[in-house]
C-alpha cells in the first residue's frame, strides 16, 4: 500500500503535493493499514513526522517551483520512511513476508536510481545504515523463505552501482562478508542459485582496491577470504548453473588478485580446489570410457548423444583450465600446470607409451589418445605441450639405445637414466646460449623439469626388455602400426596437433620429425653430434613410408568398410603429404587400386534405385570433403576416433529404401575422397568440382516437367491438390488427416509430397512433408542419354 502511494506522489510536485497535504491525512485515517499502524503508536508517528518533512523544503535547500528538487526531497522521505519502516520490524514470518519483500524492494530501486542520478539519496541510504537493517532481516528471519528475494535483490542493487563510492561502501564494514557468512539452509527451493548468483554479483565488482575489503589479513598474510571459500563449495554442485557461476567468480577472483590473495589461494588446504579439479576431469574421463567400450551391436543413437554429452563436459572444464593458465600469474599457472600433468596427462599418457603399470582403473587407449589430443588442442600451454613430446621421445628412445656403444652398462635403469641424461644435456646447452635467447631458455629450462621428475618419484615407472622386433615398435609407434584403425587415426591425430602447435620447442619439433625454422640457439644446438644424430633417426620421418602404407591399406579396405575410418585416413594423408613425404612407386600403386575400388562401387550404385540422386549427392559431397580435407589439426574435433568402429556396413543385397540410400551415400563419399586425393598426390594441387554445371546440363536436355517445378515445393507451401492420390493417414499426435500423395518431378530429380487438405471446401493444400522420390531413372532415360555418360563426366 505505502509503495503505491510513494510512487503516486512521485509524480507531482511538492507544492501539489502540500496542496493536498491535509486530503491524503484524512485518507490514510480511514485506511485500516494506516489505523492500525497508528495503534501501534511508533510507525503511525513516524509517518506524520515524515509528511512535516514536506514542509521543510527551504531547510533542505529546496527552491520554490524547483520540480527536481520537490521529487528528490519526496525520495529521500520515501527512503527515511522505508528504513523506519524495517527498523520496526521485529521478527519476519509468513504473515509479514510480503510487506517485508516489497519494503526491500522499494530501496533498491530508490538507491539504484540515486547512485545513478542523484549521490545524494544514496548519501541517504549510507546514513540509514540500510545494509546493516538487511543483515539483521536475515538474522531474525523465522522459516519465512525471506533470504533468496532478499539477495536477489542485493544482486540487483550491486550489479547496477556504478559509482566507484557507492561500491566501495558496499564491500566495506563487513557487511557483505556477514550477509555470505549467514547460515542458510540450501536445501530448501532454490536459495543455493540466489546465493550463488549474489557471490558472482560481489565478484563482478571486484578490483585491486576493493578487493583488499573482502579479505582478512594477519601480518601481511591473508588468513580469511569468505567470499572465494564459500563459493568452493558449490563448486561440484548438480546444477550447471550453478557451476558456471562459481567458475566466473573464480576466473574474476584470480583476475584482481594481488600476491598475497594468489598466495592464500595456492595454499593448502585451499589450493586443494585446483587438484579436485583435475581429479573430477580424469573422473569423467572414465566415464566416457565406459561408453566408449560399448560393443559396436548395442551401439544405437542415443549412446552417441550420450558420447556428445560426456566429451561437451570434458571440453568445458579443460577451457576453464585454459582461463585459469591464462590469468598470467606464475603460481596459479605453475600450481595447474602440475596438477594437469601429474593427475591427468602422465598418468594417462604413460602407460600408453608402454613406460609405466596403470595406477587405479586402466584406461582405453582410445579414450586416452582423444584426452591428450582434446587437452593439447584446448589448453596448448607450452609446458603440457612440451611435457606430452618428451614423453613421447622419450618412449621411442628409450628402446633405440638398447645395446648402443653409448652406454657402457645394461639394465633398465640405466636406459632410462641415459635417456634423462640427454635432455639434461640440452638444458646445460640452453644455460651456454647468448644472452639474447634467455627468455626461450628459460621456457626450456622448465620444459624437462616436470617429466624427469614424475618418472623418477614414480614407484610405477617400468621399462622392460623388449626384442628387436618390440624395440622397433614401441611406445607410440606400437600403436601407430596397430592392426586396430582407430588407435593407428587416434595415435595420428596426436602426433599431428603436437605438429602444428605453436608452443612446441624446436628441439623436440626435429626430434619427432616435424620441420620447423630454426633460431640461431637452435643452429647452434642441433650441430651436436648426438642431437643431430637423434633428429636423424626421428620417429616420424624414419618410419613415415610404413606410415604412409598403413593408412593407404585403410582407403582401400574391402567391406566392411568404415566410411568415417576412410575420410579421416584420407586427411591424415594430406596433412602427412603436404609437410613431409611423396608416396613411393608401391604406395602409388595401392592407391590406385584403392581408386578404382571407389570408382566400381559408384558405377554399381548407378545400377541402383537412388541413381537420381547421385550427381545431387555427389555435388554436396564434394564440397563437404574439401572442406574436411582442409582442417588444420588444431580445428579438428578428434571425437571421430571415439566412434570408428560404431559404423555399420550395409551390404549389397539390402533392398529396403533407407538403408540403399544410405548405402549410396557412402559409395559417394568415397568416391569423392579419392578424386580429391588423386588431384592432390599426382598434381599437388586440389580439383574443381566437376559436378558445378552438371545438374544444369541435365535438367536443359528435358524439357518435360511433371507436375511443378520441385524448386517450388517447399515445406508449408500452399499447393493445389489437382492429380494427387487421396488416402488417410493417422498421425500419433494429430489423429486421422485426409492426406493427398503428389509426386513432383522435373528430369532426372523429383520429390514425393505429403500435402493435407484445407479444411475449407477448396481443392488446395499444405505440404506437411516431403520425401526424395527414387527410381526416376528408369521414367527419364528413353535412349537419349546412358549412364556411362554421367559416369564418365564425373570420373574424368
């Protein structure tokens, strides 16, 4: 009731308002709200205190006539009213929850306006004490439901201030940081969002001098943050969006904080966050394990929604961990730096390379290869980055020096402890660099630390005697040259994010056999006698003919075939082709019968009842494949390795409509990927699409037209029913509709619609549907054209 009326007099002047002073008394006698009011003595006298305020006007320095000055002495009554108001309220409950809520309210939105428009009605609120009358709101509150709309509206208040005094005042005298401290119980509704909401709101307005407000301090060592600490909390929280608003306090937290907060939060036990955090991710990492290990029969849709969903998780909490290393403070990246690689990328990461047991659960290697792909390519932190390449050299050559003249001693130990000793080589050669490459020393420098000292405190650092055979196939290559497609593409794709990773050392870039341009320190490096000799023996390079013939064998596997297997060991090709190899004599002839298998399975779906749609499929197709051929590694998503083996072949002799569309499709598609390929590897240059002028050539040799133009017929069209075939379908949702079948043709193409009648008394109606039409080849050619001409046409 009070609020409607302030709101009324807000919009007349004071001298209307002392007009009509005396009829608005007599008004609120007979209200009962004001009657009762008055017989409680206190709130009644403190509204005729307030209306003589009115009366007061040349003492609060209000001129006559002034219209701005009337309203701002009407909203500082408002406010003083209010604040009495609240001040009379002695314990909340359900009968007074209402007016308590629509109280708060009215003085947010006086203050907000009056810290935008007018300092002096917040100068008002200031005096009032009004953050410490909402403090004692929440004390005294008695299962009322009082907190959220209460922090909702301190989120609104805050989120609007935009005076740097007014900000300062809200964070100062504790205030804030009693209103977090509150007891509250989450359980009931959704308290937990508003809380969290408001701690985001106070976060938002942090900086370096406010910040030092929230924070409790003993001998220059922050001892309390109840701001950040209670956020913690809800850091696991079931609900994403609770959990994003914590990450954004955090991410704004980090981004303010002076050395001392950096130290409080890189310190046990709240630094523990951070390894929780890297805990939780290797977590949901076997989670998507568990999904990936489904047998490929029991493989339906929903498991791959299901793989969407765990991998979406897995991606936003490894770009979190990006914000966080991106911050730039040397302790936090340091401190999740180490907690990446020691909690997930090394234990992950090892065992795969064959260099140390499995702690805990194993992990597939399908999983781990997309984990450390997925990490490298969201993160690509120098020193993950770097770390993931010595492993990976160090898998290789660990087994290259077995019974090398460079070691005088055998046993496993030893082998590794030679391996260690040549990067601790390199880093003594970084210390004798010139001055000017000190900055890329020192990344170096840090490059090896994390690595060398994980395998040396780890209980579970293995390295067993392998055969000649072994030897030559160890660590990554073992699965590189695995008879398994997915984890030869997987193991792949690994190799090739690290390539194009701009935060890969030059040393450890030669070292797998990926060229890069060299600094003077790099020259003056690789001049060494043993480095040298190990780039020349690299991993890449020294097996890349064997690597290039492993992924041809997959372009020319016999069905069952995977058409996402194909594709991809198509782009590997390229990439491989473009930066490093030719095919040699015996690799040109494996693709070249891999091409013609491609072009026979094409000229065998030209027999088929999808035939019209093959010059339309293939003229998509064609652009799609360039497209994916195109991607850098870094763009690519490697979820495809995850579900390789879920394709299912379709054979030969299924006749039902669906599955021979599918089945033409896939003829397409692969057909498509070697005409590209064999531009590319003959030519080195990519191929125009021959099928840009083809449908327009087709469609100009018929000049009969069934029915209307197909480019008419859309979904919602109005048509009219004319020749159509009337029947009655039920629907499951819509019932029983009269339906009417018109075919729409124009050459070699046509389309099947679904058109319901009107239900006025007409002859027209909607399309509701639409369908691809087959078997128009055997309609349209009548001897004037063959199929070996559009055969032809497509393959030369």
């Amino acid at each position: 009731m009070w609020r409607s009326f302030w709101r009324s007099i807000d919009r007349f002047s004071l001298q209307h308002f002392k007009l009509v002073r005396s009829e608005l008394i007599v008004k609120f006698r007979d209200h009962k709200e004001f009657r009762a009011s008055q017989a409680s003595s206190s709130s009644g006298r403190s509204l005729w205190s307030l209306l003589e305020l009115v009366d007061q006007g040349p003492s609060l320095g209000v001129k006559s006539g002034d219209r701005s000055s009337d309203r701002l002495v009407i909203r500082m009554v408002h406010v003083r009213y209010l604040v009495n108001e609240l001040q009379e309220i002695k314990n909340v409950d359900k009968l007074n929850r209402e007016l308590v809520v629509d109280i708060l309210s009215s003085i947010v939105e006086i203050v907000t306006y009056g810290d935008q428009h007018d300092p002096s009605i917040f100068e008002c609120f200031m005096e009032s004490q009004i953050l410490a009358e909402f403090l004692r709101i929440l004390k005294i509150s008695r299962n009322s439901s009082i907190e959220a709309p209460l922090l909702h509206y301190l989120s609104i208040m805050i989120q609007n201030l935009a005076s740097e005094h007014a900000i300062y005042y809200c964070l100062s005298n504790e205030y804030i940081n009693n209103i977090i401290l509150h007891h509250y119980e989450f359980d009931v509704g959704d308290l937990a969002l508003y809380y969290v909401s408001f701690l985001r709101t106070v976060s938002g307005k942090l900086n370096r001098d406010t910040l030092c407000l929230l924070v409790k301090v003993q001998e220059d060592v922050v001892v309390s943050f109840p701001l950040y600490s209670e956020a913690l909390k809800f850091a696991c929280h079931g609900e994403k969006m609770i959990q994003i608003a914590v990450r954004a306090l955090t991410l704004n937290i980090y981004n303010v904080s002076d050395d001392m907060v950096h130290k409080f939060i890189t310190t046990s036990p709240v630094s523990e966050y951070f390894s929780d955090l890297v805990l939780n991710l290797r977590e949901q990492c076997f989670h998507l394990d568990a999904i990936v290990g489904v047998k490929m029969d029991t493989y339906t849709p929903e498991t791959r929604k299901e793989l969407l969903r765990e991998t979406d998780k897995i991606v936003d909490d490894l770009y979190y961990c990006k914000d966080i290393l991106c911050v730039g403070k040397s302790r936090l990246s340091r401190l999740m730096t180490k907690h990446l690689l020691s909690l997930l990328v090394l234990p992950i990461l090892l065992p795969l390379l064959q260099l140390s047991e499995t702690i805990g659960r194993p992990l597939s290697a399908i999983t781990s290869l997309y984990i450390v792909s997925r990490l490298l390519q969201v993160v690509d932190d120098k020193e993950l980055v770097n770390s993931v390449a010595v492993a990976i050299i160090y898998s290789s050559m660990l087994w290259s020096v077995q019974g090398s003249t460079v070691r005088d001693t055998t046993g496993d130990h030893s082998q590794a402890n030679f391996v260690v000793d040549y990067f601790k080589k390199m880093e003594e050669m970084s210390h004798d660099a010139p001055e000017s490459e000190g900055a890329e020393n020192i990344k170096r420098n840090y490059m090896f630390g994390p690595f060398s000292e994980y395998i040396s405190s780890s209980s579970h650092f293995t390295s067993c005697l392998y055969d000649d055979t072994q030897r030559e196939r160890s660590g990554m290559l073992s699965l590189i040259f695995s008879e398994n497609h997915s984890l030869l593409l997987a193991s792949l794709m690994l190799l090739l994010v690290l390539s194009e990773s701009k935060d890969l050392d030059y040393l450890l870039s030669s070292m797998m056999g990926f060229s890069r341009k060299k600094n003077g320190m790099e020259q003056m490096m690789t001049s060494d006698i043993s480095i040298s000799h190990a780039m020349n023996g690299s991993i890449f390079v020294r097996h890349m003919p064997q690597i290039l013939n492993a992924l041809l064998n997959v372009l020319r596997s016999h069905p069952p075939f995977s058409i996402p297997a194909i594709w991809n060991s198509g782009w590997v090709v390229q990439k491989l082709l473009i930066s490093q190899e030719k095919l040699i004599d015996h690799d040109y002839g494996l693709f070249n019968t891999s091409y013609e298998q491609s072009c026979e399975r094409l000229l065998k779906e030209l027999n088929g009842c999808w035939f019209d749609f093959i010059p339309v499929t293939l003229k998509n197709e064609w652009e799609s494949c360039k497209t994916a051929l195109e991607k850098s590694s870094q763009s690519k998503d490697p979820f495809f390795s995850l579900e390789l083996s879920s394709h299912k072949y379709i054979p030969d002799n299924e006749k039902s409509s669906s599955l021979s569309w599918q089945r033409m499709v896939d003829a397409v598609k692969v057909f498509v990927l070697h005409r590209q390929l064999k531009a590319f590897i003959f030519k080195g240059d990519s191929l125009e699409n021959p099928l840009l002028h083809l449908r327009s050539g087709l469609m100009a040799n018929s000049e009969i037209t069934h029915g209307l133009d197909i480019s008419s017929a859309t979904f919602g069209t109005e048509l009219a029913l004319g020749p159509g075939v009337p029947c009655k379908i039920a629907f499951a949702k819509r019932g029983l509709r009269n339906i009417y079948l018109i075919p729409v043709t124009k050459g070699i193409y046509g389309k099947l619609l679904l058109v319901e009648k009107l239900p006025v008394q007409t002859q027209r109606g909607v399309v509701t549907a639409i369908a691809p039409l087959a078997g128009l080849s055997n309609l349209w050619y009548n001897g004037r054209h063959n199929r070996t001409d559009l055969y032809n046409h497509i393959v030369k």
